[in-house]
C-alpha cells in the first residue's frame, strides 16, 4: 500500500484565553490517501477551521505531526516550511483574492513567489487559468467577476504551483446552490484529471454527498467518526453523524405527527418507523412484504430515494399498526435483512394506519 | 496690486511649493518603511515585536504631539548639523519632514491596516517571505490608502509651511503675515489665502484622481 499523501497524527492546538484553556482540537488522527477527496464536516467550533489551518501552518499546533507526502512539516524552520507550502493549494471561503491584481497576476503570484522564471510563469498561470474555465477573464480584476468566477481563480490559483494537496476551506460556503453545484463539479474534475489528493472542510452534509470519498466527522475537537461517504450516510454510528446525515438526506416528517409521538411501550397506537434501504434492498418490495407475512397495517407517511456515489439509499417513515407480537416479529425481519431501522414511537391522536 | 507685489507672491509660491514637495518627498521615503514596521510588528501581525513597536509608537506620539512651531524651534542644532543653518527655506525643509514623517508614518499604517488579513494569510499559505508580503500584498493591495495619506500629508504641510516664516523660511503664510498683518495690506493677505486655497484644492483633487485610478473594489 502506498503510504498516504496526508497524515496527521495526535493534532492538538490549545488556545490560551482569558477564560481559561480552550482544546480547539484534542488529538486528531487523521490520513488521507493519494487521490482521495476526504470531507471533514463538523459545526461551528467543532475545529474544523483550525485543522485545515495546522496542515499547512497558518496555526501552529501545540502537539502532534503534520506530514505531507512523508515529511512532517511541524519540525521544518521557516525557511523549509516557506518551501513546503508551496506543494499545498488553498482555496478560501471568501476567495481572498488580490483586488490591485488582474485574474492573471492573482494566478501567476503563487508562482512569483516561488521565484519561478517568467516563461514558466506564463505557462503555469495559463494552463490553470484554462483548466477552470477563464481564460477569457485573464485581464479582469476580481471586482469585475461574480462569486463563483471568483472562487476559480481561487483554484486556479491554487493549482498553478502543481500541488501535491489541495486544501478547500469552506469554499462553497459564500456560493449559491447552484454555483456551489458548479464549484464542485469542477474540483472533482480536477481530483481525477490530476489525481490531485483533495481535503476539503464543510458544515454541509450535501457538500460531502456531492464531493467527497471518505468523510471525517469532527466534534469537540475530535475526530468522532471516519469513514467512506456512503458507509457514514447509510449508517452513521456517532449521534452527530447521524443528526448531520439527516439533515441532508433524511425525511422532513410531518409536524402533526413529530409533535404528538409518544415513547415506545406506551400506547397501543400504530408505531412510527423509519426504514432505511440502501444498496440492493432498495428495490426489494417492503412494504407489501410485511403487511403480508405479518398481517400489519402499513400507511407510509415520508419516503425519498438518495443516490450517494452513485448508489441508490432510500428513506421511508410508515405508520404500521398490528398486533404487538407481530409488530416486534416484523422489526426483527427488517432487522436480520440489515436494514437500518429506528422505531420512533407511538402515534397516539386520531391516524389513518388503523382505518 | 503692484508688478512688485506679484512677483513676490510668485516667490513665496515656489518657496512654500520646495518646501512642501521636498519634505513631503522626504518624509514619504522615512514614513512608509516606519508605517509599514508599526504595523508589521504590532499585535498578531506577520512580524510582532512588542519592544520595537512600542518604542516607535512611543517615539511617533512624542513628535505628533509637540506643536509644530516648538518642534522647530527645539530641533535647530540638529537643523544646523544638517543644512548649515537655522534660517531660510532650506531650514525650515528639516523640521517640516520631522513632523509630517511620523504623522503620514501613522496614516500609511492605518492604510496598510485596511487590507484583508485573508488576502496576507492566502499569501502565507503560498509560502511568502514576510518581505514578499509587503511587498506583493501589503503595499500594492493599499495603494489608494497609501496615496490618500499623501495628499493628506501634503494638504498639512502646505499648513505648517506657514510658520516656517519663524525662521525665515520665507513661503506663503510668511508673506501674508509680513505685508497683508504687519503692513496692513488686506489685498495681499487675500492674495495669499486665495493662493493658499488653490493649491490645497488642486493638492487635493489631483490626490482623488489617482486614488480613484488605483481603486480595483
């Protein structure tokens, strides 16, 4: 196995603050193979930020190694690290682009910074400003383009010194539905068309859906869960996980009835379930399945058909109403299909299911 | 007003312009690198240095404070030391730049300052030198700033110039204080005030023409 491109171990970076020490990140473990988009999703103050920030040493962790492509880049001297940065792109939530410069000169600094010749310039600056689609815009300044124009010169400019790391910070987060859309299509593109090894930070779940391969859930300043995109979607293990996914994918169930549930075991009423098909079991016929094997009374009330990566994941909340003993028999056959089940509880007011 | 008139208020223009242009050259070429330290070494900045900035700012504040005609005054040895004498227009070129240089020093930070520290971080990112900085962020990104502060600094020395008649700097106000206050010639005092506005006015407007040309947002 080819070692990985990125590898952080026991990340930790302490803030000292007039009220006391804050852990901004406790430990984080982290590896990111060659080629591989990896998504790290997290809330507000989860450390996101801050962890993007030590891979390239804008923030200087207390503790922990930072090694890129092999080298660890928390032992360099300035000079060294200066050099080693250059191997890594960023791109910005809010581009920050150089306003006195024209989208070409924004492109070219990284590479006038590296004291590249000008001839090599040019070409670099051109190839990348080609690559996302703005070539026509070389002589415009920043001020001149829309958001989403701006946020590929950003990429341009972060891929014209050929990184070996492209690291994105928020860089959807300023952009429309759309251009989010766009954006990301675009750094796929780049991911495969230059097997360039992406880390990409977010606080939308859909970001990660749309974009990435494996996926980190960063909480407290630790990395709580960690996985490929579609495992984590289709079975988060970490409650932040699982609020994350269902924010995305997950049903909006009815008010009317989210209101009036009750916990399980205490009513008779019809039970509210949410069954989760992924893979193969999506196309199985559940439903009539049950309510003929164990003589239940299904209403579905939510359903929605995901596709991540490519891969059908359904969601379906039924009311189901029967004999106890049949009901605890049919969540075991859900059960031993492997079908992520949650029983959400009793559905006590006037319903539909029992009719 | 008399030929002999006119040509003195001629003279005292050019006096007042070598005066203004040169010590305002002076004091852009020792304010910008003492604005762009202020501000590199203050506070969570690309290069802090707690002493060297308060030691500046300390000494920045002293020279902003003392009022302009003292100043001239108290520095006359040094003025001596420097231009060979303590009187005439070439005088008064040395303590006019010891003034405006700390006070344009503090606009050209308060400038620099404006610049998006996202932009100086995207910069540190790409593996800039602290010198690349400044020089590919810093002073290009806050070049409307850096020319705003100029014409300011220029609009005030053309008002300090005014005193340099304290030790015989000859120029504008002098001559308005000597004809149009001691003479009693109100004509010649609204000839220089005239004067005066005029080259504050085109000072000015010459200043916005280029911070606008600069402009990118």
């Amino acid at each position: 196995m080819t070692p990985a491109m990125l590898d952080i171990v026991k990340l930790s970076k302490i803030y000292e603050t007039p009220s006391g020490r804050v852990h901004a990140l406790d430990g984080v473990d982290l590896s990111v193979a060659r080629g591989e988009i990896h998504g790290i999703i997290g809330r507000s103050g989860a450390g996101k930020s801050t962890l993007i920030r030590c891979i390239n040493l804008l923030e200087r962790p207390t503790a922990g190694k930072v090694r890129v492509d092999g080298q660890d880049l928390t032992v360099l001297p300035a000079r060294e690290l200066n050099v080693a940065r250059r191997a890594i792109g960023m791109v910005f939530q809010h581009f920050n682009l150089l306003s006195s410069r024209t989208v070409f000169d924004n492109v070219a600094l990284p590479l006038e910074i590296a004291g590249a010749p000008s001839g090599l310039i040019r070409r670099q600056a051109r190839e990348a400003l080609e690559r996302v689609g703005l070539s026509d815009k070389a002589d415009r300044y920043p001020a001149q383009l829309s958001g989403g124009q701006k946020q590929r010169v950003g990429i341009a400019r972060a891929l014209a010194g050929r990184p070996k790391v492209l690291l994105c910070d928020e860089a959807t987060s300023a952009l429309d539905p759309e251009t989010t859309v766009q954006i990301l299509d675009l750094i796929r593109q780049i991911n495969r068309d230059l097997k360039l090894t992406v880390l990409l930070i977010t606080h939308e779940m859909s970001v990660i859906r749309d974009v990435a391969d494996r996926v980190t859930v960063l909480d407290g300043g630790r990395a709580i869960e960690t996985g490929p995109v579609f495992d984590v979607f289709t079975r988060p293990q970490s409650e932040t996980a699982r609020r994350f996914v269902r924010d995305t994918v997950g049903l909006a169930l009815p008010p009317h009835l989210t209101e009036s549930l009750v916990p399980v075991g205490t009513s008779d009423r019809p039970l509210l379930l949410r069954i989760t098909f992924v893979g193969p079991a999506a196309s199985e016929p559940i439903v009539s399945a049950l309510s003929r094997r164990f003589d239940l009374d299904l209403n579905i009330v939510a359903g929605r058909i995901d596709e991540i990566q490519g891969r059908p994941f359904g969601t379906l909340a039924v009311l189901v109403d029967g004999a106890a003993p049949k009901l605890e028999a049919a969540l075991n056959y859900l059960r031993a299909r492997n079908m992520p089940v949650e029983v959400l509880g009793h559905v006590p007011s006037h319903d539909r299911a029992a009719s | 007003m008399s030929q002999a008139m006119i040509e003195l208020l001629l003279e005292a223009l050019l006096e007042t312009l070598l005066m203004v242009g040169v010590s305002g050259a002076l004091a852009t070429a020792f304010g910008l690198p003492l604005g762009v330290i202020l501000l590199v070494t203050s506070k969570g900045h690309i290069a802090e240095n707690r002493p060297v900035n308060a030691v500046l700012g300390a000494i920045v504040n002293a020279t902003r404070s003392t009022p302009f005609i003292i100043l001239m005054v108290a520095i006359i040895p040094l003025t001596r030391l420097l231009v060979g004498t303590s009187i005439g227009t070439p005088a008064a070129i040395v303590p006019l730049t010891i003034a405006a240089t700390p006070f344009v020093a503090r606009l050209f930070e308060a400038a620099m300052r404006e610049v998006d520290p996202g932009v100086i971080q995207a910069v540190q990112a790409m593996g800039a030198t602290r010198l690349q900085i400044i020089t590919k962020v810093l002073l290009p990104e806050a070049r409307p700033g850096l020319i705003a502060a100029v014409t300011v600094m220029l609009v005030s020395l053309t008002g300090y110039s005014a005193m340099a008649g304290a030790v015989g700097g000859g120029g504008l106000g002098d001559l308005g204080i000597r004809y149009g206050y001691q003479r009693f010639q109100p004509d010649v005092m609204l000839a220089v005030v005239v004067v005066l506005i005029a080259l504050v006015q085109i000072t000015q407007s010459v200043g916005d023409r280029l911070v606008r040309h600069f402009t990118r947002k």
